[in-house]
C-alpha cells in the first residue's frame, strides 16, 4: 500500500477578505473532489486573506499510478485559473508490505 500526499501554494489576487477567500479555496476543493477520487483539505494559511494552502491524499497499491493523479491533480488546479499556483511537493508514502523502512513516518 502507498501514500501519495501534496501540498499545494495558491496566491490570491484581489481578495478583500477571508469571505472571498473560501469561496476561491471552496470552489477549488469541491471541483478537484468531483474530478478525482482524492481527499482535499486547507492545511495552512486559514488566516491570510491573499494565501491557501491545500493537502491531497490518495491512496493504492501503484506509486505510480498515485504520483500520476497527483501531478494531474495540480496541473487541473492550475488550469482553473481562480488562484495563481505559486508552490507544490509531492510525496509517496510506502507501507507496508514488509518493508521495514517508512519514509516521512514514524512507526509504533
């Protein structure tokens, strides 16, 4: 099983406020959760009118089919135009499997 996870930067240009701020951050949440099968949240910036930062999580068994959903994901971000993507990462997560080693996780 594998992790796929994304942070992704938006600027906001011409917000006036943290009302116009959801409805950009809101718009692109719900159009990226009908496009794909992927878990969508604001992570960071809650309280900056002009910055949203959004976490993506998707999970199976290919890396690379997941890393591919990925980078679709935030090409299809971009290319709706609501906020100027200015910063992503990426990051596939293995577990399980027998592997012993986790990146970016700590076992119990």
């Amino acid at each position: 099983m594998t992790v796929g996870i994304a942070r992704i930067q938006f600027r906001l240009h011409g917000n006036q406020s943290l009302k116009d701020k959801r409805k950009v951050v809101k718009s692109l949440i719900e159009k990226c959760r009908n496009r794909f099968n992927v878990a969508v949240a604001e992570v960071e910036d809650q309280d900056l009118h002009q910055r949203a930062t959004l976490g993506i999580a998707v999970i199976g068994s290919d890396g690379r089919i997941l890393n591919s959903v990925l980078d679709r994901v935030v090409d299809f971000m971009d290319s709706l135009n609501l906020a100027e993507l200015v910063g992503h990462e990426m990051e596939l997560i293995p577990l399980g499997g027998g592997s012993d080693h986790v990146v970016g996780a700590h076992q119990a």
